[in-house]
C-alpha cells in the first residue's frame, strides 16, 4: 500500500475506471472519424530499427527511421534497416517524420528512407545536427527538409497535431510526443528514464505528461527496454561520484570507454579531469563526430586548456591525462579495440593505466567485450566495469519509472514498444499490475497493425504488412537475403570445396583430372586419401552420364553425390559449387 500512496494510487490500486467512462463524452464525435492505424516496422520485438507509422485515410506520419547493429550470424552485414515496403505503398499519404532523439536506432535507416519519400522531417537541435552530419556522409545533404523543434512546440500535418514534449534520456534533446486525432490523444514516449538530478540541462516534463493525461489519454505506447528491471534506474549523477574515486586512485593516465552519444558521461569525465588537473584528449570517429557536434551546439562545457589533441598527450605526465574513446562494445577497429591489439597510432596500454567502461553490453555483444577486457589486462592495465564499480547507469526507465508514466498518464489503452518480446511482455504485466485490463493492453510485432476503430475500439491485426529484415552490406541495400546469409555461415562454419571437371559433350564422357579445390574445409596435401577417393567417386558418377547430359543435371549429381560421401566420412559439410566446362 505504501508503494500505491508513493505513486499516487488511490486504494483501487488504479484509476482506469474513471477515465474509462469518459469516452462516452466523445462518442458523436467519434462517429464521424475514420479508423486510425498504428504499425511498428520495426523496434517491437528487438532492439534497435525503431519505426513506427500513423496514419488515417488520407494521412500518414513516420516516428523515427533506426537501425539495428548486426547480430553475430548476419555475417559481413553492416547494419540491418526497416523493410520500407509498407511506406513505399502509401508514400502519396506521407505528410512528415518525426524524430525522437539523434541515437543510431532511431536515425540511422533515414538515408536510406529519403531515397524513398522526401518530407519534411521534425527533429530537436541536437537530431537535427546528427542527421545532417549522417546524411553529408552519404552527399544526400540537399535531400533533408529538416524542421528543428523544442520542447512545447506543436505541428499541425493532415488531422493529427504533434506536441513535443521534453523527456530525458542517454542523450540531451530526447523528447515524447502528444499526437492528436480525431479519436482521441496518442503518447509516444519515446526512449526515456525520470533523472531528477540529471546531469544535462534536460530532465522530463513530468508536469506536462500530467495535464495531458487529464485531458483524457486514448492510448499510451510507452518504452519496454527497460521493463524486466525492478525499481528505479539511477541518476546519472551518481557516476561522477564513482568517477572521482577511479581518478583520484588511478596511478596513471585513465581511459574511459562509453557510447559516443553518451554526451552526459562525457561531460562528467571532463568535469572531473577538470578538477583533478587531468588533460583530456578524445579518440575514436564517432567519439571526435559528438563531441565536434556537442561544442558547436553547447551541449558540452569544456573549460579552457583541458582538451588537447591525442598527439600532445606524451608531454604530460600520465597521471594528468584522461582519454575518452570509443569501443565500450567491443566493436572490431574501435579506438579502444586497436590499444587492445597494440595497433593504435597514438595510444600504448600502459601496465599503470586504468581503463574504465562506462557502459554495459548491449546483448549479444557480450563475448566482443570479454575479449577485450582480457587483452587490457593482459598488457597490465587496470580495468574497471559495471558491476565492479557504479561506472554506468541505463538511459531506459525501469519498472517504478513506468509505473509513475502509467499514474500521470492515465490511459484508456496501453502499447508497450521498444524492446524484445520478453521486454513488451514485462511492460504489458506492469500496466496489468496497476489496473489497466487486459484487454485495454495490446502487445504487438513488427508488421502488426493497431487498428483503432472510429468507436474506440481497438484490435490488432497480425503481419498486415512485413517487418522483415532488410540488410545493409556495403553500398548494397536489401540484395543480401537468408539464403546468402545462410551461404556465409556454412562458409565459416564448413568452409566450400570446388569441383573442376571438363565435359566432352559429344561423347559424353569425362576429361581428366578432376580437380578438386578446398578452402576452409581440410588441407589438400595432408588428406590426400580423402580427395582422391572423392575424385574415385565423382568419376563414378559422371559415368552414368551420356552425350548431350545439361550442365544442369550434372551439376546437381556432382553436389549430392560428394555431400553424401563428405558427411559420410568427416560429418561436416562444405559448400561444394561444382565448375563444368564443355569441351
């Protein structure tokens, strides 16, 4: 109970019931009003490819356009997109994008997205620089309409209204989204967390979120990425406090890894640095991109002489620098990754550095971090990291931060977003835990549809469109599909063998040798038996073959055939691309 006084419940646990009733108010009004449709092409199911569509029958708005980082078997992929299919379709009713905040998963997919629509897009200062920085990258620059905005500012596109409304998250100039319809007030929480000691300029408008909830909320879609978590995410603040113990300890240079939009944990180190008399140098290409992008927009406050260029730091003694860099995932050819494999232009780990990450594994990025970590301590350093010491706090809320969106809030209906199935799945139970029904909660996939009727009613429609893959592999944009993926993982698993036989076509008969080429299967000149009895049996085959046989067909005989024996022998199987030429 005294958890539902703290979160200002009354002893009905909940007060659903109330603002249940007040849709009868509206219901003329309703009537008139067409369905509106909310589909996530991506973000609901996984982490990261945040983008969501609104539309009603003559109007469609996008939230975002995000990748997501590849996983470990979408081998060589770069980055992994929304399947635009779904926009392409409807883009006559695109009227706008609207932005959330700059991180990569909620912006990176929009140079590919503007190759297909050109609208205006409403982005805050801070996302409005990421954006046309990603796009001077792709020399797309000329094809952005960018709008920036703040919090309180309204826009009016087709029937719906967009209010921002300032949240606060991992990166400054984060914001929610009031979207008014002719049905009714939908919230878009965006990525958030409730930091009342935030380090930036920026917390949430919690009084805002509260006076738009009075006014009768139709639908909440509320971020689930931190919704497994019990209690309450920390304050930023209390990673300077750690900061300043690592410093104060720290024998030598301290080097601190974190995401490069992290701009609040970067100013921390900076202040610190400041006050111990540290130099701090930057290192890393995305790391020197936000802080080049922070500084212009005085997102950052560096006092004067702290920053020096990464060449400099030798003339310093080594307990009076700090270096911030990028590779707090383990990413191959970070910054951080070359020191580890002593391939860094301007940084050699010292057996008296201190290296500290200042950031937690996204999933499956675990074992990267593993690794480097026990290289850094293989060279002697000092390595400190989450739970070792306070070094990081999420930028998502976690349970009690949701329950206190769902008391301001108050809405008839509720949408959990952003994160893995089990993510959603948690968010839903909070929102059943407080006494919103079951049936008011709604847990949906990527290509799913919310549709909501003219009465209010809701239901979902299930893969209404697709929330496919699309992979980014070089200037290649959706030409890489599973098949080619799965190709690529029984290269690296089985490795491939190729088959060079010469065909007389007339006779129908072999010209020998055939030649067998292996890479990453065995080593010709130590399994010499192998192969030859592979040639023995491939010989057999052709031979019951005649004249005027398709390439085709004996193709298809030389694969099945050598699979067969190869697994027979060694249980492994390679790829095999048999070679034919006709003579």
């Amino acid at each position: 109970m005294a958890e539902d006084v703290a979160l200002g419940h009354s002893s009905e646990k909940f007060i659903f019931k109330g603002v249940l009733t007040q849709m009868v108010k509206k219901r003329s009004k309703q009537e008139d009003s067409k369905p509106i449709r909310i589909t996530p092409l991506g973000g609901c199911g996984e982490i990261g490819r945040n983008m969501m569509t609104i539309e009603d029958n003559q109007t469609m708005i996008v939230i975002d356009a995000g990748v997501m980082f590849p996983e470990h078997d979408m081998l060589g992929i770069d980055l992994v997109i929304p399947d635009f299919s779904y926009v392409r379709e409807h883009r006559e009713k695109i009227k706008a994008i609207f932005i959330t905040h700059g991180h990569e998963d909620h912006i990176g997919a929009l140079p590919f997205l503007l190759r297909e629509i050109q609208v205006p897009i409403y982005a805050t200062k801070l996302a409005e620089s990421l954006i046309m920085h990603k796009l001077e990258e792709y020399k797309m620059q000329d094809m952005a309409q960018i709008q920036i905005v703040s919090d309180g500012e309204r826009v009016q596109v087709g029937h719906f209204e967009v209010e921002f409304i300032a949240a606060n998250h991992s990166i400054p100039d984060d914001v929610a989204m009031a979207i008014r319809t002719p049905l009714g007030t939908i919230i878009h929480s965006s990525d958030f967390k409730f930091d009342y000691t935030p380090v930036g300029k920026q917390g949430s408008h919690l009084s805002r979120l509260a006076q738009i909830g009075a006014e009768d909320v139709l639908l909440l879609m509320a971020d689930s990425t931190g919704a497994a978590r019990p209690g309450s995410t920390p304050s930023e603040s209390i990673v300077q406090d750690a900061f300043e113990d690592i410093f104060r300890a720290a024998p030598g240079r301290v080097i601190i890894t974190t995401f490069a939009s992290l701009l609040a944990r970067i100013q921390q180190a900076i202040n610190v640095a400041a006050e111990l008399h540290r130099v701090v140098t930057i290192t890393g290409y995305s790391m020197k991109q936000y802080v080049g992008i922070a500084q212009e927009l005085n997102y950052l406050d560096i006092p004067k002489d702290v920053l020096v260029d990464v060449r400099e730091i030798n003339r310093y003694p080594d307990n009076q620098v700090v270096i911030i860099t990028t590779g707090s995932q383990g990413q191959p050819e970070a910054a951080l990754e070359r020191m580890a494999d002593e391939r860094h232009r301007d940084i050699q780990i010292k057996p008296n550095d201190t290296v500290v990450f200042s950031a937690t594994p996204i999933p499956g990025n675990e074992e990267d971090v593993s690794r480097v970590i026990n290289k850094l301590i293989k060279l002697g350093a000092e390595v400190i990291y989450p739970p070792l010491a306070p070094v990081h706090v999420s930028g998502h809320a976690s349970q009690e931060e949701i329950k206190l969106l769902l008391t301001l809030v108050r809405p008839q209906n509720y949408l959990p977003i952003h994160g893995e199935l089990r993510h959603l799945h948690a968010n839903a139970n909070i929102a059943q835990e407080l006494g919103l029904s079951a049936d008011h909660i709604f847990q949906i996939e990527n290509g799913d549809t919310l549709l909501i009727h003219s009465n209010g009613k809701m239901e979902i429609q299930p893969q209404s469109t697709k929330g496919e893959y699309i992979f980014v592999d070089g200037s290649g944009v959706g030409d890489i599909g599973p098949a080619v993926i799965h190709d690529r993982e029984i290269l690296s698993r089985d490795g491939f063998i190729i088959i060079g036989v010469q065909w007389d076509q007339a006779a129908g008969t072999i010209i020998p040798p055939i030649d067998l080429v292996s890479r990453g299967f065995v080593y010709l000149r130590e399994s010499a038996p192998l192969m030859q009895n592979a040639r023995n049996q491939l010989t057999a085959t052709l031979e019951q073959f005649g004249p005027g046989t398709s390439k085709r067909k004996l193709s298809e005989a030389l694969r099945k055939d050598l699979q067969r024996y190869l697994f027979k022998e060694t249980r492994r199987r390679p790829m095999i691309i048999p070679m034919i030429t006709y003579i």
